[in-house]
C-alpha cells in the first residue's frame, strides 16, 4: 500500500477519447414536419420559465444549469464555437502539423503512451505543517476485481488526515472510468489508469472524496460488451467495499470519466438506476466529460427529418435525429478534420469495438427513458466532433427532469484539457469540475435532510 502526501497544486488536466452519426435517404411524415417547424418557430421567440436555469459567461467557457425541460438550446447558433481558440492556435504552430490517423493499433498505443509522457504535467508535491494548517495526505491501494474471464485492477485514492479527530471518517465516493483518444487517435482500445493519476488524487484531496480508478478491458482484444460489463463489475465492487475504500455512499457516490469513459459512466447510470442491487445506494451523480452517446449508425428512428443541402440538387435524406435538430448538430461535419479527434477515427473506432448500434450499453442516448438518473455534468469541447451530440443529450435528460449543468468550451479540440494542460481554458475546464463536484455532493446532502 503506497502513502502519499498532498499540498494544494493546480488543476491538472487528464482525460481522453470517442464517436457517433448518420444519415440516410428519407421523405418525413409531413404532419411531423408541420409540428416541428411550429416548434422551431415558437421555441425560439421564447421559452418557459418552470425550472431553474441560468447561463454564466467566462472567459473560456459558458455554463447552462438546469433542473428541467425550460429552455431550447439552437445549437446551430453555435457554429462559432469551432473557430480556434487563439491560445490554442499559437500552441499548435510551435507543434508543428499533426500526424495521420494511425489505424495499426498497436502503433497508435505507442503513440499514445508517448504523447502522455511528452505532456506537461504538475507532480504532486508532499505536503507539509507550513503549507497547510491540517497536514492532509492519501493512501493509494490497488485490488484486482473479478469480471467475467478473469481479473482487473482498481487503483483507489482514498482521503486521510494526521488529525486524531478525523480518524474513522467516512468519505463519498467517485468510480472513474478512463478515456483512451489521443494524438489524432479514438479509444475504448487505448488508455490505462494513468491517464488520469496525477489529476484524481488532487481531485481526491482538494474535494475529500475515495475515488476508485478501473482498468477494464480495451477492444479489439476485448470487443463489446467486455469492457462495459468490465466496468459494472467495478462499481458493484466498489459500493461492496466501502469499508476499504473509507466510503460512505450516503454522502455521495458519483460516476465519472471523459470521452469513452463519459459514454461509459452515462452507461453505468442507467444500469445503475434500473439494478435492485443499488436499491438503497444510488448513483448521486454523473461527471460526463466530452461524452460520445450515441453510434454512428443508430441514430433513433424518432430523430428523423427532412433537410436540402444547400446549394445541392440532390434527394433530400434522412437525418436520425429529432426533426426540431435538423440545423442543431452540426459539429460532426464543422469538425470533421479537427485535431485530436476526427470523424475518420470515430468510424474506424467503432469498427473495432464491434458494438451492437442501437444497444443502450453503447448508445446510451437510445435508452427508453433517461428519467429518474442522477445529477449530470457535462462538459463539452467547441472544436469536437462529438460537441452538438453532448449538448443534445443534456437537453435530453433535461427534458426527463434531470437536473443537469452543461459547460463549453469555445475554440478547443476533443480532450484538450489533458493534452494542453496549460491553457486557460483547460484550468477553467478542472475547475469546473471540481466545482461540479461540490455541486452534487450539496444536492445530496440536501436530499439527505429531506428525505424522511
């Protein structure tokens, strides 16, 4: 068992990868057509004030806080959001020009433990009575999991304090599930527990909760469902294990990662919310970072619509998405060619996962109903492929009576925050989610007090 000190650092950005979109030749019901048009006329001259929503500008981000279906985002007045952020744009010409998508998978891991060696990143210092007044430090312990066909690891950060008064303390509890795109690359099939070390035990300090980082399976080796049940395992072993882990779930358990670890944790929250096994212990939040939600060709039969591409003579076609969208997700197009993640290797991604389209375990967007889950942050990045698609799922959940707080990032690529640490807006990105944090763990405790 390791034991590590900590002092108050700077947020460090550590995340990862993703996919998703279709279209097909198709002539809508017209009647539907009418019903939508109306509502693309009405929602955008107003809106109706039901729920809690307020919109907070920054200067890399804005946010959208909401509690329910009260206000229609047109996400096509956010086609901006893809123009380089200036910061960004000097990072990348010292760079140089990026590197083809590399399709031999073994090459593209290697690419991608060298980009992590390569990033800037803070070292946690040791903590001591000067930079402190409570000298705070963290135990980091590792457990191997059983899952079906074998064994993964877990490494787990668990809060600890040399003050007599906070021995036995019990703390909430965060199941993290890596990414894996990096370099121009998209994952399920990369990435490991150290993408985001460095990040989760601040994280597990500075908000003083256990966190339980899981190393499940990564395809081609281990195709569909492996690492979602890989994954399952996990958080059922972790609310088993509180007591190893110092947890107390009653005063917060959270799901979280980013890019195939958001889709990954918008995925357990659903089986979680559906499962007798967490009755009495429920999901309390869900941290998506720049999630995919949805495969590429399974897009609802409901999302359809009719739509001429301007300038051409061609049929119209179908759009898989709700026909009110059609001039909302634009981002798999605007960003198509963007850096880190492109829309080549999102297809060539989910070639490998070999997933089934339409299964909620993969497109989580597809499930019957998003009601009931717990609170969502969802953080998006403006120069992503995957941009429009976050932003429509948490209207989604909104809808459902979700509460849900989304923020974005204008002018930066898909995990942005993890490979250019240094830039404002990926500080702003890590501050953001600590505070969302905090917001869910006050929700619960909240909910805790009125709750007979």
């Amino acid at each position: 068992m390791e034991r590590r000190h900590h002092s108050s650092v700077e947020p460090v950005g550590h995340y990862s990868c993703l996919i998703l979109l279709c279209v097909q030749v198709y002539l809508p019901n017209p009647i539907e057509l009418f019903r939508a048009s109306l509502y693309n006329i009405t929602s955008r001259i107003k809106y109706k004030e039901t729920h809690f929503l307020t919109i907070a500008h920054q200067p890399s981000s804005f946010e959208l806080q909401a509690s329910g279906p009260s206000f229609h985002l047109i996400m096509s007045q956010y086609s901006h959001l893809s123009t380089p952020d200036p910061e960004f744009t000097a990072f990348m010409k010292k760079m140089g020009p990026a590197p083809p998508l590399q399709t031999d998978i073994h090459v593209s891991r290697a690419l991608l433990e060298n980009t992590m060696r390569g990033r800037p990143v803070l070292s946690l210092p040791s903590a001591s009575v000067d930079q402190c007044s409570i000298e705070y430090e963290y135990l980091v312990k590792q457990y191997e999991v059983p899952v079906d066909g074998g064994d993964i690891a877990v490494r787990c950060f668990v809060p600890t304090s040399k003050d007599v008064a906070d021995d036995g303390k019990r703390y909430p509890l965060l199941v993290w599930y890596h990414g894996g795109a990096l370099a121009f690359i998209v994952g399920w099939s990369r990435g490991s527990l150290d993408m985001d070390d460095t990040n989760l035990r601040q994280v597990c300090v500075e908000k003083q909760i256990s966190v339980v980082n899981v190393a499940y399976r990564l395809a081609p080796e281990h195709p569909f469902p492996i690492g979602v049940n890989d994954c399952y395992a996990a958080l059922k072993w972790a609310a088993e294990h509180t007591r190893q882990l110092s947890a107390d779930l009653s005063r917060g358990f959270l799901v979280g990662g980013t890019s195939a670890g958001g889709n990954l944790s918008a995925v357990m929250a659903l089986r979680a919310r559906d499962d007798p096994f967490f009755s009495g212990r429920p999901l309390t939040g869900q941290l998506l970072g720049y999630p995919a939600v949805c495969d590429l060709n399974a897009y609802p039969k409901k999302y359809t619509a009719l739509r001429f591409v301007p300038g051409s003579t061609h049929m119209p076609f179908r759009c898989k998405i709700p026909i009110r969208y059609t001039d909302d997700l634009l981002s798999l197009e605007q960003n198509k060619d963007a850096p880190v993640l492109s829309k080549a290797g999102m297809i060539w991604t989910t070639s490998l996962l070999k997933a089934t389209p339409t299964d909620p375990d993969f497109s989580p967007l597809l499930a019957k109903s998003h009601a009931g889950l717990p609170p969502t942050f969802i953080q998006v990045c403006g120069m992503d492929p995957l941009r429009d698609e976050a932003i429509l799922y948490e209207k989604i959940l909104r809808e459902q009576r979700v509460k849900s707080r989304l923020c974005i990032y204008p002018g930066v690529p898909h995990a942005f925050n993890l490979l250019f640490p240094t830039l404002s807006a990926s500080q702003q990105y890590e501050k953001d989610f600590r505070e969302a944090i905090g917001w869910m763990l006050e929700i619960n405790q909240v909910e805790n007090v009125q709750r007979p």
